[in-house]
C-alpha cells in the first residue's frame, strides 16, 4: 500500500475464482474509511488521476482503483469480440459477460483487500458497475456516487448523434493513433466550459496504450455488450437503499443529462449535483468540487445521514 506521498503507487494484482486477474493500486492508509474508483469505458485505472486519487487520500480516505476486465493490467477475456453491426443494433453475443459479472470482479477486489464496506465511486460505464454492486451486496457499500452514468434504459443517457459518429469509426490500432481518437473524443465530449488540456490527454492515452495486455478495441467492444446484456436496470435501481450521489454536467455529449437525471428518479433518496458546462469528463478545474462531493457525501453517509453540502 501507499503512503500517498506522491511515489508511485505500486500495482497488484488479485486472482478471482471466475479465472479473471483483476490488476489494481492501493494508496493511503490502512485505517481510513475505503474509496474504490471504478473507471468508464475502455479507461483503465490510470484515468483516475494522480490529482483525483490525491485529493481524496487527503481527504482521510484509502483509495483502491482498478482495471476492469478487459483494459489495462486485468485479464483480457478469451470470447470473441462482437462485431460493429451487433454493437449498432444491441444484440449481444450469446457467451457475452454482464455488468454483473463485473460487479463481481470489484467484490473480488474487496475480497483479496480484506474490505468489509467501501464507499463506492464509478463515473460513465463504472457508475453502472457501481449501481448493480449496490443492489446486489447492499451490506458492502457504504455510500454510492454515480457520476454522468445512466439507468440502461433507451430513452435516457444516449450519446449525441455527433458522438456516435466518432464511436463507430475504425478503432486505432497504433499508439500514436490511440492518442489522436482519444484527443478528438475527449475533445468533442468534455463539455463547453472546461476544453481538455492536449498535452496531458495525450499522456494518458499513451499511458493507456502502454499498458493494455490485450487488444484494447476488441476490449471496448466487449464491454459495450456486457452494457447493452445488462438491459434496462431501472426496475433494479429502485432496491438501493445505500445513500447515493449523482453527479452529472449539463453539456455531456456521451451519456446525456437525462440519463442523471433518471438515475435520481429510480434510486431513492438519491441526491443531485449538476455542474453547468461540464461534459463526459472530469478536468483538472473541477478536480477539488467533485472530490469534495464525495468527501461530504461519505462523511454523511458513515454518520447515518444522505446528503451533500453544495456550496
């Protein structure tokens, strides 16, 4: 573990019963009350930056990221990707794995650490791994976050057609490549008011690149399908009862604001935080604001209450 003194933290790895190796950092200390950091699509957990998981371990809190599986250090999964047309038209492959099944890998995590209950964060695709971990170990769960993350359901949380454009082109399959479709989504998604910072874009791209252990197209179309398998969750979200925070921007092209929206309709008592001219991404301005929603949210949450203090 790491004493978040800024060394880098040490990558570990914890072997699951399902046959999946899931790949993860964990920093902070022991004692403090446990954060884990799910990522979205195709991210690895290297796009939790160093500033974010800093913030948060001096916030008092032991912070644990990982790979999903399917990106960066986890294991790459041996079925067959599914094709662009079954992408397109969300029938997934009969052998496709669930958000479910990911949910699980996260409680295999928990498990290797030794951690009783966490407080839950997952933004985009891992806001929906989070979502379906609160309902099914409700007793492991602290607090939930969910940020810019949707319900499953098709009339809410849909990418901009202009989105879609950029989704379906031809994956990269060079670094350099790899880094320019990341600085043109990222660029086009990250909202009005914050524009990304390229040179560091580009670094976590590469960064990514670097340290995938399989084909990261063939990844992301695989975890496309475990979404598109899990359906509509709406129904399934109504059964947490673990105080939840959802937090979203106003200008999200990836997942739209409706799909905030609809998460906070489905989870009771779930709280709402909106941040004019944010986007499907969190730059370095908004960094402190959102890590101190959660602080205040899981401060809240271990003293018996739900809400967040908005300043």
């Amino acid at each position: 573990m790491s004493d978040g003194s800024g060394s880098a933290p040490a990558e570990q790895y914890a072997p699951l019963p399902s046959g999946v190796t899931v790949c993860f950092r964990d920093i902070g200390a022991e004692a403090d009350p446990a954060v884990l950091l799910l990522a979205g699509l195709g991210e690895d957990l290297t796009f939790w930056t160093n500033s974010f998981v800093g913030s948060l371990v001096a916030r008092g809190f032991r912070v644990v990221t990982m790979d999903n599986r399917d990106v960066g250090q986890s294991t790459f999964m041996a079925t067959p990707a599914p094709g662009l047309w079954r992408q397109v038209l969300a029938r997934p492959r009969s052998d496709a794995y669930s958000l479910t099944d990911m949910a699980r890998d996260c409680l295999g995590v928990l498990d290797h650490l030794g951690i009783a209950q966490v407080h839950l964060v997952g933004r985009s695709m891992g806001g929906m791994i989070a979502q379906t971990l609160a309902v099914s170990e409700p007793q492991r769960v602290r607090s939930l976050t969910s940020i810019y993350s949707t319900t499953g359901a098709r009339k809410v949380g849909q990418p901009a057609l202009s989105t879609i454009g950029l989704l379906v082109a031809r994956p990269p399959r060079t670094r350099t490549s790899a880094v320019r479709a990341h600085l043109r989504v990222t660029g086009h998604i990250a909202g009005t008011a914050y524009p990304i910072d390229d040179a560091a874009e580009a670094a976590v791209a590469a960064r990514g690149w670097d340290r995938s252990a399989g084909d990261p197209a063939a990844g992301v179309a695989r975890q496309i399908q475990a979404i598109q398998r899990s359906g509509d969750r709406t129904a399934q979200l109504g059964r947490i009862a673990v105080p939840t925070l959802v937090i979203n921007g106003d200008r999200d092209l990836m997942v739209a604001p409706s799909g905030g929206t609809a998460t906070v309709q489905a989870i009771r008592s779930a709280q709402h935080v909106v941040i004019p001219g944010m986007g499907h991404h969190i730059p370095e301005a908004l960094v402190d604001p959102i890590t101190q929603y959660v602080s205040h949210h899981a401060g809240r949450a271990s003293e018996g209450g739900n809400h967040v203090q908005i300043s």
